[in-house]
C-alpha cells in the first residue's frame, strides 16, 4: 500500500478519474473522505481537486482531498444546493460568441460575479468574429472600462489565437460560456491533439446544441491545463452576499454610495444617484439591470 498524489480531472458519478504522475486511472472514493481543512459546503469532488490516493497494485482510491484554493460554483436550479463547476483554477476564459449564439450581457454578468465571489481572474473571449462584431462592439468597451481583459478571436481564422495560448501556458484555465460559442473550436485551435468534438449551432434557432456534457481537465502539451465545460446557459449564483455583488459591480456601488436613502433600491427612489447616471447615460442600463436581477436573488 502506498500513497501518492493526484488531480481529478473528470467525474462519472460515483467514480473519478484522477492523473496520477503520467498516469490516469478511474476510482472511488473512501466512503469517508478526509477534507483535509474541513468539510466544504459543496463536499463533492470536482474536477482540479487535488487528492491523496491510496494505490494497492494497479489500482487506486481516494481518501484525501486537500483544501482548495477556490471553487466555482452555482446554484441548482431550484437554488437550494451547490453545484461544482470546478476547482482550483487560476483564471477563467468567458467565451461568447460575436454574433450567434446571440451574446446574453446577463450570462456574462453572472459569470463575471461567479468569479469574483470565487477569486478567479476572467478574461472574456468574443469567438467568431469572422462574423462580424457590430452587435458586441457597442457595449465591450465597458468591460475594458472595468478592467476586464476582452480577446476578440476566431477559432476559424485563428486570428487572436496566439494570445490565447500565450494566457494558457503553465496555468489551469476554466472554459466557459454558452454552448454554441465555440469553446471546444478554440481549444481544438490552441491544441489539435485535443480532437475535442465541435457541434454545429443549429440555424434554425441559433441555439447552440450539447456536445461537452461534462467538465474535463486536459492537460496542455505546453504546460498547465484546461477544462472545458458543458454549455451553460443559466448560472444560478451560490450565496453571494451584497457586499460581494458590489465588488463585482463597482460602478453602482460606488454611485449607490451617493444615494439619499441608505437602504435605496436604485428603481425609483428620490435622489437616486444610481438612477441620475442612467438617465445621463454614464452607467449602462444592462449593467444595472444584470446587477438589480442578481441583486432580488440575494436574501437580505
Ligand atoms: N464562423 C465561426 N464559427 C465558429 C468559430 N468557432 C466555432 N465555430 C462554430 O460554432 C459551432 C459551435 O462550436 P463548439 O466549439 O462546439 O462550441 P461550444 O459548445 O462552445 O464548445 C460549431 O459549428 C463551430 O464550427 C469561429 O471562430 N467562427
Ligand atoms: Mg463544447
Ligand atoms: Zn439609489
């Protein structure tokens, strides 16, 4: 018997497959698992866990499962558990698409605030621009306003490509975005060995179809290593706090600070400094609104 570390890098159920040195092999799980610095909320394995296996001859389990550095998360649907995205990333790539599937602000808000609250750097990558960038260039520029990195690429073409891959090496990188927005293109781009299966939007609805079901750690050939996610379409958030949802939308709370009544809600208020900006045009309406719908899911 004999101990050695690991890194999950995809689930299925109740099994896991974990690297191991050059090695991958699937396991369960000891039915009490040691959480190394306490037990997570979400105490669930989840791809980029890192984890202790206990190896007899050829096979493995995992007893360990050390504390992680951070975790994305979201909520299920009906909004009362956790669902692990993944762990132990060090930046997320926020892929949409410059055209179709149509760019939903709100989606890329919620991610933005999903990062935030998780402490991971997103950068957001517009795909396909070979389609034109009339309907995202009106609005990107806040973003950058904001400091948020923006790559405006083409899986297709491979123009921006090369920043891309610069931005992967030697780090572990979320993909995520709708599906449809070409994620599994630019990774199959960046690295062809990945040979990852690329769907086709279908025309009649512009609504990207489900190839990628579950998430997957793959590592680059240059080092570090990425995970491609399913389409997600919906990001219920995971108990974010009012606070936390004013670091992720500066640009209100720094107004919201202004405004006459303490407890203001920002829709209709009397001395609203939040509503003065929207009315002068110097805070974008889908801004406020992303943050005022996030804002209602949040308990007070
Ligand atoms: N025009 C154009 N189409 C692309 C580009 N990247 C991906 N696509 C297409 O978009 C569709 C969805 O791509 P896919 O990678 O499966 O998206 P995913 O669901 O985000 O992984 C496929 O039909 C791709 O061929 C691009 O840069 N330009
Ligand atoms: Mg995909
Ligand atoms: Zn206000």
């Amino acid at each position: 018997m004999e101990l050695v570390d690991g890194t999950v890098i995809a689930t299925h159920g109740p099994l896991v497959r974990v690297q191991v040195g050059d090695r991958t092999l699937v396991m369960a799980s000891r039915r009490r698992l040691n959480w190394e610095g306490g037990t997570p909320s979400a105490s669930k394995l989840v791809v980029g866990d890192r984890v202790s296996v206990e190896m007899r001859g050829g096979d493995g389990v995992v007893v360990a499962v050390r504390r992680r550095h951070n975790s994305i998360v979201r909520s299920t649907p009906d909004g009362d558990r956790p669902q692990l995205v993944a762990a132990n990333v060090d930046q997320a790539l926020l892929v949409f698409a410059a055209r179709v599937p149509e760019c939903k602000r709100g989606l890329l808000d919620r991610f933005l605030v999903a990062c935030h609250l998780a402490g991971v750097e997103a950068v957001i990558v517009i795909n396909k621009i070979d389609q034109g960038t009339e309907a995202v260039d009106p609005w990107l520029g806040i973003y950058e306003g904001l400091g948020y990195q923006v790559f405006r690429v083409s899986a297709r073409t491979g123009w921006g490509l090369g920043r891309i891959k610069r931005r992967l090496a030697d780090t572990t990188t979320l993909f995520c975005g709708p599906s449809g927005a070409g994620k599994s293109a630019l990774l199959n781009a960046v690295y062809p060995g990945f040979r990852l299966k690329v769907g086709s939007v279908s025309e009649a609805t512009g609504k990207g179809r489900h190839t990628t079901t579950t998430a997957e750690l793959m590592p680059l050939p240059y080092g570090g290593f990425v995970v491609d996610t399913p389409g997600l379409k919906e990001f219920g958030l995971w108990q974010a706090s009012r606070e936390q949802l004013a670091g992720a939308f500066p640009e209100v709370a720094q107004r919201a600070a202004g405004c006459r009544f303490t407890d203001c809600s920002h829709r209709h208020e009397p001395g609203c400094v939040v509503l003065e900006a929207l009315a002068e045009g110097s805070l974008d309406p889908e801004r406020h609104r992303s943050y005022l719908k996030i804002l209602e899911e949040i308990p007070s």
